[in-house]
C-alpha cells in the first residue's frame, strides 16, 4: 500500500458519521508555487479542522507560508512570512472555482492551499514602500546612492506646447 501525498487527508470515516471532525496539521513542500513575482520557498504548514456537514467536507483553518523574491524597483532579495484563514468546502460535485473536489475516501487539501497562497502572494514585491528603485540612466541602486544623471525626458508628444506663450 503506497503513502497518501502529505495534503491528502482519508477522511472515509468521517463521511460515514454526520458532524464528525477531525483536526489536521501538515507541514510540507508544496511543488513550484510562485506567481511570476514571488515564489514559496521552503515547508508550507496546514493547521485546522475538517467537519462532515450535509453537503460533504469544510475545512476551516490556517495556512502559514514563507516567500522570496527581487525588489520589483531596486532588484534586492526581499521574503516574507504569510499567515492565512481559511473556509473552504469539499463536495462530491465541486463547482469549478467555488467548491473543491471531495474524493470517495479523502480530502486534498493542496488546491486549496496552492489557490489561498497564489492570491496573497504579492505579485509586484518591494523591499520597502519607498524604495527609489534603480537609475533608468545608468543603473545605480538610488537607495544606496545619488547620481548625476537627467532623470526628467520631455515627452515629444508635448513639444508642441512649448512654444506657447501663456500668461500666468
């Protein structure tokens, strides 16, 4: 008999027993989860409860989670730590993007945990809210240091403009 992926919770007795519940905990890797801006790096960790109701399977719990990525300004590593309820439902006949999929024997709970991480991930990440970000000139991390260069274009769709005489 082979082992159940570590988000894959048997769930075959709670199914039989109306109102059962079952305490969950699992901390493990979850495969490739970045939204092109930040990546999940290291164990994700699933802490709650799952409850047999009429309509099948709830999970209400906490997901916590730590990230890595580039300064989408400056280029700098910066990572964070996330930490997330969940209430999300199991049914036999799951609606796309609504419910989740309730198997005949088991609850898997990478879905909703790949989905709840992927929507608070931050998609353009800065290492701080006033990071200057880099030199479009020459390339100097303006958080480290100033440089000399003409950061102000005229826009040529403007040029048009300056040679009128407008009296203040």
């Amino acid at each position: 008999m082979s082992a159940l992926p570590p988000f894959r919770i048997p769930v075959a007795d709670l199914l039989r027993r109306p109102g059962a519940t079952r305490d969950v905990s699992v901390t493990a890797p979850i495969e490739a989860l970045d939204n092109g801006g930040a990546t999940i790096v290291g164990d994700v960790s699933v802490d709650g409860r799952l409850e047999r109701i009429p309509e099948g399977m709830v999970m209400r719990g906490e997901i916590a989670a730590t990230w890595e990525a580039h300064c989408s300004r400056c280029l700098q590593e910066v990572g964070g730590a996330l930490s997330l309820h969940v209430d999300e439902l199991f049914e036999k006949d799951s609606i796309d993007g609504e419910t989740y999929k309730l198997d005949d024997d088991s609850v898997d709970l990478e879905p909703l945990v790949r989905d709840a991480l992927l929507l608070e991930l931050p998609s353009a990440p800065v290492c701080r809210d006033d990071c200057a970000g880099l030199c479009a000139q020459c390339g100097a991390n303006r958080n480290e240091t100033d440089c000399d260069c003409h950061t102000e274009q005229d826009d040529p769709r403007w040029a048009a403009l300056k040679s009128l005489n407008i009296p203040n």
